[in-house]
C-alpha cells in the first residue's frame, strides 16, 4: 500500500505554473530558437475532420471552427504561409494524407507504432491529462491518500478506471457508461470524488458552476492516456515539420496559443 501511494504522490508531483489559470507548458517557449528554411514552405494544405468539437467542427452557419483550425491558421498568420484547411471525414482523412492530398494532418490523429511508420509528427501541442474532480471546497488541500474507503466514479472500462484501480486499491470505484454520466453521479451525490478524461471535466464544470471543482494536479501517463495531440506529415515532409514546430514554438513565445487555449478552453483542465 504504501508503495502505491508514493508512485501517486510521485505522479502528482510534476510541476505546473502558478496562475489563476494553469496553461499548456509541452512547447519550451525558452528553447532556442532555430529558425527553419521557410522558402522551402511556400504554402500549406492542412487536412482536418468536422466532427471533433471543441478541436475541429462545424458551427451553426456551416462554419469549420475549433481549437485545432484557430491554430493552424494562427500557425499561417505568424509565419507568413499561404494556407488551405479543408475538412475530410475522419476515415479518410488518414489515407488523404498517405496519398499526398494534404501537408498536414490537425485532427488528432493518435501518435502510434502503426501510424509512426506512416507519417511523421510534430512535436506535441496538447496532452490530455486525467484529474481528479470533487465537491466545491475540496479541491484547495486535495490529497488522494483521503479518498482510501471513498467512491471514486469512472467511466466504465476506462483507462482511467484502471488508473483507479492500481493506485487507490483501498477505494470503491463506481463505473458509468460515460464521463458525464460520471460527473452527473458526484453532483447527485453518488461518489465522492471523479477522475477522469480532464478536458471533458472542464466544460463539464463551465455547465456547472458551484457544484464541483478540479482537484490536485493532472496527471500526465500517456502509457494510459495518450501521448496528446500532435500534427502528422507524410513521411520525409521535413520541411513542412520544421515550419510548423518552429511555429507552434513562436506561438507559446508571443501568447498567442494561450490565448487560443483560453478561448476554447475556459476552464483549463492543467
């Protein structure tokens, strides 16, 4: 037992900003900056899906939005690119990309063995941390060891059920078929405390103002939970890749991808 509640604290203890909103820290806006040959790069077609709200979907008019095309063209403006974003569904956005029809990929496309011998990536932008989430009140001297004996809700058969389930073998989990069925059940009352995919907490509690808060620091596994987003590349694009790291970089630097994090992300989930 007490091995396992010190691999917790372990996993708690990465380090986060201290502001009234965390932010995104995966790009090293201190890293040294080299600069790419951007001549190489006279335009770029990205390739997205419209049906991965908040990152990239239609909105009422028929619009493409999202958090992934405010950045790929905040990306364009910043370098001085000429881009195109066009949105294909997302069974065949992959090929799209495979048959040269686009640049790069900004659709969440997942950074596997399978997919890593296809495409090359950037550098990751986004993770997408688990949390916990508990009663307004409880989240200012959170501590995991205090939910030993506690219900913890989860989505049913989710990686971070079995985050659970390894790391507090001592509490109860209480299984729903979906993280808002989950978050449903600690405002009714049902559990004690949530942990879960973090981004789908956030705009949870933005609908839930006063009942329940984000709790300790997200935890970051992507053995569990993914290694985040990254753009993808037809492999060998290293001009294209180059620009755009050199980009994502630049963004962090000025402000600009917090933000555009802050704009899609009003409860940040870091």
């Amino acid at each position: 037992m007490r091995a396992l509640l010190f691999a917790l604290a372990l996993l708690l203890a990465a380090p986060a900003p201290v502001m009234a909103q965390a932010l995104p820290y995966h790009i090293d806006p201190g890293a040294r900056e080299i600069v790419p040959n951007l001549t190489a790069v006279p335009a770029i077609r990205f390739l997205t899906t419209a049906d991965f709200p908040p990152f990239n979907f239609r909105d009422s008019n028929g619009e493409l939005v999202g958090f992934n095309v405010d950045l790929a063209r905040a990306l364009c403006t910043d370098l001085k690119i000429t881009c195109t974003v066009q949105a294909w569904p997302w069974n065949q956005a992959a090929q799209a990309l495979e048959d040269n029809q686009g640049d790069a990929l900004i659709a969440g496309l997942a950074i596997t063995p399978e997919n890593g011998a296809l495409f090359d990536f950037s550098q990751i932008y986004l993770m997408l941390p688990g949390r916990f989430v508990t009663p307004v009140g409880g989240g200012a001297s959170f501590d995991p060891r205090s939910l030993e004996g506690k219900r913890i809700a989860v989505r049913r058969g989710s990686s971070h059920a079995d985050f659970v389930r390894r790391y507090l073998p001592g509490a109860s989990v209480v299984p729903f078929d979906s993280e808002v069925a989950a978050l449903d059940g600690l405002a009714k009352g049902e559990a004690d405390a949530y942990f879960g995919d973090a981004m789908r907490a956030s705009f949870w509690l933005n609908e839930h103002v006063g009942c329940c808060e984000l709790a300790g620091e997200p935890y970051f596994r992507p053995d569990l939970f993914g290694d985040g987003l990254a753009i993808a590349f037809p492999a060998g694009h290293d001009a294209v890749r180059l620009a755009l790291d050199y980009g994502l970089a630049r963004l962090k630097r000025s402000g600009v991808y917090d933000e555009l994090y802050l704009r899609w992300f009003p409860v940040s989930f870091y």
